[in-house]
C-alpha cells in the first residue's frame, strides 16, 4: 500500500511538472511566408501586477499585450488592437509552434508562427568581426510595385551601432514603423512585426547606396527598392496633399461608440477649433496619433479645442467596430469622441459617402484642422510616430503651431 502511495505522489508529481508554461524572459520569434521568407521579432514575458503580460520589442518601442490566455499545452496571445493574435502550443522543449491569425475583412489569414525562448538577438553575428560598412544616415528611397509600374517614394533614416540598426521609412502615411536590425557583412536586414504589420528588409550594402533591396510585407506582398544616401532627402509637404471643395459646408453626422449621433453642429463645437481625426483601429500610424492626440487634448481643451475621431474600420458592422476602437480609447485614455462612420476603408467611394467636402481621403490617419466658424482651414496627411525621432518632434511643433494660430484669430 505504501508502494502504491509513493508510487501515486511520483506521478503526480512528474505531471505537475510536465504542465507546460510560457516562461518569463526574452523570445526569439519568427513567421514563415509562403515564400520561404522568415519576418523575425522579438518579445519579452514578464510578470505584472499578478498575471503575465508581454512586449513586443521593435528598437525603442515596446508593445504591452496584456491579454493571454493558456490552456493546457496552448496559449493565445491577443493584441491589444488590430483584431491579430498570436496562437501557439508550447513543445515539448518549452518553444511556441501556431500561427499569426488576423482578422481581415470577411474572413482570417493564418500565418505559420514559432517562437524560441532565450533569443534576444534577430539574426546571429558574422563569424568574424570587422564591420566593413556605415550606413547611418538619411536616404532618399524608390520601392516599385511587383509589376514595375508603380513607384512608391520614401525616406529612410537609420542609426547603426556597431553591427546593430534601427531606423524607419518615412512616406505619404507617416512611417514603416519603429525597424530593427543588423549589418550581415555586406548586407542589411531589418524587420518588424507590430500585431498587424510584419516587415522585413533587406538590401546590398555598396558605398553610400543600397542596392537589390527586397520589402517583405506579410504573407505575401513584396517589393523591391534602392536608396542612395542623401542629407536633404525629404517628402512632399504633408499639408499640401489632400484637397477639399471650399465651396461646399463642412459637416457630418456619425454614431458614437455607445451609438449615439454626434454631429459637427453640435453646441459642443460651436466657436471652437477642432481637430477632425480621420482613422482605424488597424492603423499602426493611427495608433500613434491617437497617443499624442490623446494628451494634447488634455492640455488644450480648455483653450477652447475639441477633438472628434472618424473611425473607418475593416467592415462596416457596428458592433465588430465597436469593440476595436473602444479598445483604442481605452488604451490611450482618449477624452474626446470616437465616432464610427459605417464606411469600410476599402471603399472607394469612402470619401464621397462620408465627406464630401474631401477629394479623397488620400491617407491614414488625415487630421482636418476646422476653424472658429466651422471652416476648414488646413488638411494633414499621415502622422510621423516617434519612431522618426526629430520628424516627430516637428510635427508636433507645426501641429500646435496651427492649433495656436487658429486660436488667436
């Protein structure tokens, strides 16, 4: 009898132990494109506050997913925003084997993840050690579209230190994200995985250019690009690229996210300056906008300031748009309405059946700067997250630059 006891308490002991965990510390992760192609990233798991979260690490930034749930051998990692989580079963070796599975319009996309515990690094070093090339600077860069036919122009800025590189491509809406990476003897990698955008770079080092650049963009989206070094290297003025009908009165009227109508006649914005945030939960530069709006609403609301978001999300089902940008009011602490317009952001026509008074929402996010008598008096195109450093600082400097100049008139 007692042999059968000891016997009993080894087992369940041994199970106890075999429950598999998701350890704290830091993880080396990857997704496989069905071209072969790995877009690598990294996190870290830690305890808060009771309960494990995670950061996803993309050079300075780091993404709080607080959201996860294990169950048996399984665990779910959801975003905090984009309708994304990560899926996984923990091995035998305590290594993370699923998929990415997004949410997109009608129906998921499933991309095959795995995660190695104890990987701080990306990529491994070279064998040897001597760094051959810098390419710290600011470049002005061409990407053409998979036909050829199309040209996307963009602006990189990297900082290198020692094999190590981080940066982002600036474009028409804001940035590429916060990009992390090495310097592989004659060749540079950089990549990024944010919850909804998986990126990976790389290119031919070869003096002051880089050449037989290839973009990764998800499963299956890529590109080819060059840059060549350039100081002066800039975009078009992001003031100067939506248009709108001066002729035509400025005004709308959309459900809030407890599905009341607010509309821009409202007393609420009667004699006030007001920024018009045209945006989506799925929008990396969004979420970055929202942040600084966020707090800049906390300083000039009582100046006399309003701030009013349209969200254009991936569907036009309330309820589903609902639960993605109350999850971005309650990440940024956002004051100020969030309204949802019902419209997807893959309509053509989402300009013309939303605001008219635009030529197109060129976009996202778009900031419509309205004047005291409900006029608009100037348009920004994308947002320059703080992942572009000084362009960031900037922006900040000619947004409220605007704001105090529409005040004082």
């Amino acid at each position: 009898m007692k042999w059968i006891l000891s016997t009993f308490l080894i087992l369940a002991a041994a199970s106890m132990q075999a429950a598999p965990i998701l350890r704290n510390g830091w993880w080396g992760g990857y997704l496989e494109r069905k071209d072969g192609q790995l877009i690598r990233f990294n996190f870290e798991v830690k305890d808060s506050a009771g309960k494990q979260v995670l950061y996803l690490r993309n050079a300075a930034e780091r993404l709080l997913v607080d959201d996860i749930v294990i169950k048996g051998d399984s665990v779910i990692i959801h975003m905090p925003f984009y309708e994304s989580q990560l899926r996984a079963a923990i091995d035998a070796n305590g290594n993370l084997q699923g998929i990415w599975l997004r949410r997109l319009v009608s129906d998921y996309q499933a991309v095959p993840f795995r995660a190695v515990y104890g990987n701080q690094q990306r990529w491994l070093a070279p064998a040897h050690g001597k760094i051959l090339h810098n390419v710290e600077g600011r470049y002005a860069a061409v990407f053409y579209s998979p036909n050829g036919k199309d040209t996307t122009l963009r602006v990189g800025e990297f900082k290198q230190d020692g094999r190590h590189i981080t940066g982002t491509f600036l474009d028409a809406g804001g940035d590429l994200r916060y990009l992390e990476g090495m310097l592989d003897i004659d060749t540079l990698r950089l990549s990024a995985f944010d919850g909804t955008h998986a990126y990976y770079f790389t290119a031919r080092v070869s003096g002051d250019s880089l050449t037989g650049g290839t973009f990764y963009a998800g499963p299956t989206s890529k590109e080819i690009w060059v840059a060549n070094k350039d100081a002066n290297a800039k975009l078009q003025d992001q003031f100067a690229m939506t248009h709108w009908n001066k002729d035509v009165p400025f005004g709308f009227t959309f459900r809030d996210l407890d599905g009341q109508p607010v509309s821009l006649s409202d007393a609420r914005f009667k004699g006030k300056v007001v920024l018009v945030q045209i945006m989506g939960s799925w929008c990396p530069n969004c979420m970055d906008e929202t942040r600084f709006l966020s707090g800049f609403y906390d300083q000039y609301h009582s100046k006399g300031v309003e701030v009013v978001a349209l969200a254009y999300e991936r569907s036009t089902d309330f309820e589903r748009s609902q639960v993605s940008v109350r999850s971005f009011q309650k990440r940024f602490d956002v004051k100020y309405p969030m309204l949802i317009t019902g419209v997807a952001v893959g309509d053509p026509k989402r300009a013309e059946k939303t605001l008219p008074q635009l030529e197109a929402i060129v976009n996202f996010p778009t900031t419509i700067f309205v004047d005291k008598e409900g006029k608009i008096a100037r348009i920004h195109t994308g947002f320059s997250g703080p992942g572009t450093g000084e362009h960031y600082e900037e922006q900040k400097k000619e947004i409220y630059g605007v704001v105090d100049g529409l005040l004082a008139k």
